[in-house]
C-alpha cells in the first residue's frame, strides 16, 4: 500500500507539472553551477597571469597560483550552496504539497475510507518525496560529471565519479529533512499560507539565523562557497558553540566541503558524525509528522486558502 | 467608510486612511507575520550584538593607545579606523532577506484575508474606488513596515550604545534614518509584489509561491552569482591580497576584463536587494570606498541605487493600483 501511495503522489506531482518545474529547476541549477565554477576558474586564471607578467614587468616574483591547490571538484562548490538555498525551499514545496493538496482536494477523506493506517499513508507520501528528490539528484549528478568532463576534457576519475555520489547522497538526506518540514507545517495547519510560511520560517531559522548564533556567519557569507574565516572568540560563542552540531545547514555545508575536498581532510568519522544531526531531525520529523496525522480530522476537507 | 458631509477628496482621504487602520490592525493580528517579525528581530540582535562585543574591546584598545600618545605629547594622533555604523551590516542584510520575505507576507494577507473572508464584494459594494482600495492597503502596510523597522532601528542603536559601548552622533542619526527609510522602501515594494502576485492568482497560495520565486531569484540568486564570480571572491582573503596586488594594481588588471566584469555587474543590477544592500551599505560606512565621504557626497556617488529604490516603487504601485481595478470581486 506504501507504493501506491507513493505512486498516487508521484503521478499527481506529474500532472501538476510540479515534478517538470523542479526537475528543471534542480538542472539549471546544475548546469549554472557548473557554468560559473568553469567561468570564474577560466578567469581568475587569466587574472593571475596577467598579475604575474605585471609583477615580472616591476622586476618582482609573483606568489604562488592560489588556484593551483584547488580541487577538481571545487568547480562544482556553487552546487553546495544552491542545494540548502533553493534546493531546500523545492523540497519544502514538494512536502507541502503532499498533504496540503490531499486537504485542499478531499482525497484524504476518500483515501481513508479504505483499510489504510495514517503510518502507512505518511510512509508512502515520505516515499514518493524520496523518489521525486532521487530522482532530479541523478540527473544533477549526471551534469556534474559531464561538467567535469568538458572542463577538464577527460573523464572524471572513480574516487572523483565516488566523491560526487557522495555529495549527493547528503544532499538528498538534507532536502529529505526540508521535504519533513513541508509535510509537518502542512499536517499542523489546515491554513496552506500559513503552513507554508511557517515552513519558510524554520527554513529561515536554519539556513540563517542558527549559523549566526553558532558561528557568526553573517547571511551574505551564508551564500558564498568562499567565505572569510570569522572570529568566534568571543564569550558569546564559547557558549553557542555547543549548539553547533545541531546547526543542521553548517553541517551540511562542512560535511560537502569535506567529500568536495574544498576544505582541509579530516577523518570519515567526523565527516559522518557532521551528517548524524541532519539524519537525526529528518527521523524526528518523521514520527512527528506520523503523530500529527494520527492526529488529523480527514472527514473535514478544503482547507483555507 | 461613508462620509457626505466633507469634500470629495476629504471623504476619499478619510476612506483611505480607514482602510490602512484595517490593514495595519489585521496584520498585527496575523501570527504568521509575528514569527517572521520575531525572527528578524532576534537575529538582527544576535548579529549587533556579536558586532558590538568585538568592536567594544577595538574600541577600548584605540583609547588606551590615544590616551598614551597624548600623556607621552606625542603631535600626530591616528584616527580611530574603527566605524560605528559598519556594524549592522549584518542587520541590512537580515531586512533584506527576511524582511523581503514579511513585505510579501503582508502583501499576500491583504488580498488573501478579504478572499478568505470574502469581503471584498462587501467592501466594493460601498463607495471605495479600486484606488482607495490600493491605497489604504499599501499605506496599512507601509504603517507595519515603518513601525517594524523603527524598532529595528532602535534595537540596533541600542545594542550599539549598550554593548559597543558607542552612541550613535546627530550625523549617524541622519544616515541611519536614510538607511532605514531605504528599508521601508524595499520592504513596501515586496509588500506590492506579494499582493499584485496574490491578486493575479487563482488560487491565493499559488500567488504566494510566485512572490516567493521572484524573491529568491532577486534576493538571493542574483547576489550570490554576481558575487561568487567576483574574482577577488574566489580566496579567502581576496585573490588581490592573496597575489600581493593593491587598489590600483587591481584596477589595472580588472580593465583587461572588461566584458567579463560588465556581465558580472549587470547580473548584480537586475537585483534590487543588491541596489538597497549597496546604497544601505554605503551609508553605514560598510566598505572602506566610501568611508570619509559626506552625506551629499555619498548621495551623488549612489544616485544609480536612489533611481532604482524610486523607480521600483512607482512602477510596482501603479501596478498595485491596476490590478486592483482588475480583481474580480468573487473568487
């Protein structure tokens, strides 16, 4: 019965043209990401060889090529940060939808005249939110790798093909967590605005507001694969600090640097420990959202608008 | 809402301001704009705060190194590099993302509430013109806006003085109040583009969506590209810095790069956040450009941004007031 459900939403997420629109989205996302890293490496190496022959010109030794001891995979770091920016905010769509629509629409009440437990209707639209995120992260990891391999005109090595796999693994564990969010705001509410942006809300919290009080990461630093080292000496954040691990987006960001090699190597043990916390809210969203639809009144249906 | 015995304009002004108190009294009912409030609130004085507490420690190093030049008679004293304002930068950041987010919010409320309530036929069925309608929308929630970012404004001079252990000067007063004006602007026209969005839209929320889209793109997308395809962006640090270049070697190498660096910025022009966060940031003495620059001087070097935050606003109300005239009166 779980795959049925979960085929139901798949195919109504199809008709809507939702699945389209994000399919879409997730690969323009993809293929910019893969733009740009190409575009400002091109040109950042054309500065630094224009600086060099300036500096020569002085009769002055030019440092080394910053971007010598970059990555291969650093070209596709704008992914990292297009995923919790606009990959999240799909994902909360695509969970919004899942219930919001049931409500909206009435099925719920006509699912629910059958013999199906409200776990087994939860698991099967968790099911299909999997399925549709899986589905358009392949496809990204499809264009990362032809990216790689136009740029750097060879085909990408394994342990690179494995690192990519990686970093996508995360961050379909990382919008599966946004996917809960949409579906236990749309389960609190028979409002859909307000479930949505409340929704919103906590995506704001934590893309945001968590890694300043952890961190302080000011938002515009949040955006930007490179981003200054801050000071974070201060008493205040000798005392937030320990709430870090729980800064789901910080660790995600941490834990793709990581598998991206963009950031220093630490032991696999820490890395996964980076990703316990955001699997640890997406189990817990999970039974939260399992509880509020036991909790649910189907025999009303039309939510608010 | 009816009136006789006044002129027309009169009785036409006093509708309008009717429906801005409505306006403003609904939202302020609204729980969902309360969150979103909330968290600006606490997250622009998480970030003053963390700010404050760096700067209050540099501060009192800059006055312990002045008052031993002038106890050792010593001529020529540094001035203090040290900018009071700069530190809410991070609070012009937060107004223009989650700010952005409640000036939709309220847009949406305005037309969604009278949908969801359907009084809007009630409402047009009294002498209100489509126009008033508009008008005392946008002013009720113009009202919010100003009330929301005055606070804001004397948390955060508050948490300068308090913490930083700086007050604020009557010529910072005059910046902070073009920085926060400046606010309310950008926050009115996404307070137009969520009602415009929802009044176009059959299904309110699906307005909401589309507002939303629109402030991602312009927001957040746009900066974050033109941003990560600075090149001086690529090191930390900065690439310049990192290669030993200064300013003007900068320049000289930049003039070889001449498309590139135009595409770049016309990416960051489409933004209008980009156009409030540079003149905000021009005023609060952000980026070391402009530090030492008068207030007239600053306006004249950050016209391009005044025309954008005066244009978007003009357009998007004339719009408002358009698709006002056009709303059907049952959905």
């Amino acid at each position: 019965m779980i795959g049925a459900i979960a085929a139901h939403q798949v195919l109504s997420l199809r008709r809507q043209r939702t699945f389209t629109a994000i399919l879409v989205t997730f690969l323009s996302m993809a293929a910019v990401a893969g733009v740009i890293g190409w575009s400002s490496h091109r040109t950042i190496v054309r500065v630094y060889d224009e600086a060099v022959r300036m500096l020569a010109a002085r009769g002055e030794r030019a440092p080394a090529n910053p971007f010598d001891i970059k990555p291969p995979l650093a070209m596709l770091s704008n992914m990292a940060i297009y995923v919790p920016l606009i990959g999240a905010l799909l994902a909360l769509i695509v969970g919004h939808l899942s219930f919001a629509d049931d409500q909206s629409g009435g099925q719920g009440r006509m699912i629910f005249s059958r013999s199906v437990s409200r776990s087994t209707y939860v698991l099967g639209k968790v099911a299909a939110a999997a399925e549709v995120l899986a589905i358009v992260l392949v496809a990204c990891l499809l264009i990362g790798a032809a990216s790689l391999f136009v740029v750097n005109d060879r085909v990408p090595s394994i342990g690179n093909l494995a690192r990519l796999g990686g970093f996508y693994a995360l961050a379909w564990l990382y919008l599966m967590l946004f996917a809960l969010v949409g579906m236990t705001t749309a389960l609190m509410t028979t409002r859909r605005s307000v479930a949505l942006l409340s929704a919103i809300a906590f995506w704001l919290v934590l893309t945001f507001a968590l890694p300043q009080f952890t961190s302080g990461l000011a938002p515009q630093a949040s955006l930007n694969p490179v981003s200054d080292p801050v000071s974070s000496s201060q008493r205040f954040f000798e005392i937030t600090a320990k709430a870090r691990p729980f800064s789901v987006t910080e660790q995600y960001k941490a834990a793709s640097a990581r598998i991206l090699e963009t950031a220093p190597a630490e032991s696999t043990a820490k890395t996964i420990g980076r990703v316990l916390p955001i699997a640890g809210l997406t189990g817990g969203l999970l039974v939260i959202a399992m509880r509020l639809a036991r909790r649910r009144d189907y025999s009303r249906s039309g939510a608010d608008d | 809402m009816t009136d006789s015995t006044g002129t027309g304009f009169d009785s036409a002004g006093r509708r309008v301001i009717t429906l801005a108190h409505h306006e403003y009294r609904s939202a302020l009912r609204s729980r969902i704009v309360a969150i979103l409030v909330a968290i600006l609130v606490v997250v622009t004085a998480a970030s003053v705060y963390i700010a404050s507490t760096a700067y209050r420690s540099k501060l009192a190093d800059y006055e312990a190194y002045r008052s031993a030049a002038v106890a050792g008679g010593l001529a020529k004293i540094a001035p203090s590099p040290l900018r009071l304002l700069s530190l809410l930068e991070g609070a012009v950041e937060y107004l223009g993302i989650i700010g952005a987010i409640i000036g939709i919010t309220l847009g949406y409320l305005s037309v969604s509430r009278e949908r969801t309530h359907r009084t809007l036929p009630l409402l047009r069925s009294r002498p209100v013109s489509p126009g008033e309608l508009a008008a005392g929308s946008a002013l009720g929630a113009l009202a919010v806006i100003i009330t929301l970012v005055a606070a804001t404004a004397v948390m955060a001079v508050l948490g300068l003085g308090v913490i930083g252990n700086d007050w604020v000067d009557g010529a910072q007063v005059g910046r902070l109040v073009l920085i926060y004006g400046a606010a309310a602007i950008y926050m009115g026209v996404f307070f137009c583009l969520g009602a415009i969005a929802t009044a176009r839209a059959s299904i309110a929320v699906n307005g909401l969506m589309f507002a939303l889209g629109i402030w991602l793109i312009v927001a957040l997308i746009l900066p974050q590209i033109g941003d990560t395809l600075d090149a001086d962006n690529q090191v930390p640090g900065g690439l310049f810095a990192a290669l030993s270049l200064n300013r003007a070697d900068e320049t000289t190498v930049l003039k070889k790069f001449t498309t590139y660096e135009t595409i770049r910025r016309d990416i960051e022009e489409a933004s209008f956040s980009k156009h409030f966060e540079r003149f905000a940031f021009a005023m609060a003495d952000v980026h070391e450009k402009y530090r030492g620059l008068t207030v007239s001087e600053l306006l004249s070097e950050k016209h391009n941004d005044i025309i954008w935050l005066v244009v978007y606003p003009l357009v998007l109300g004339i719009a408002l007031v358009v698709v006002f005239r056009r709303m059907p009166l049952l959905t």
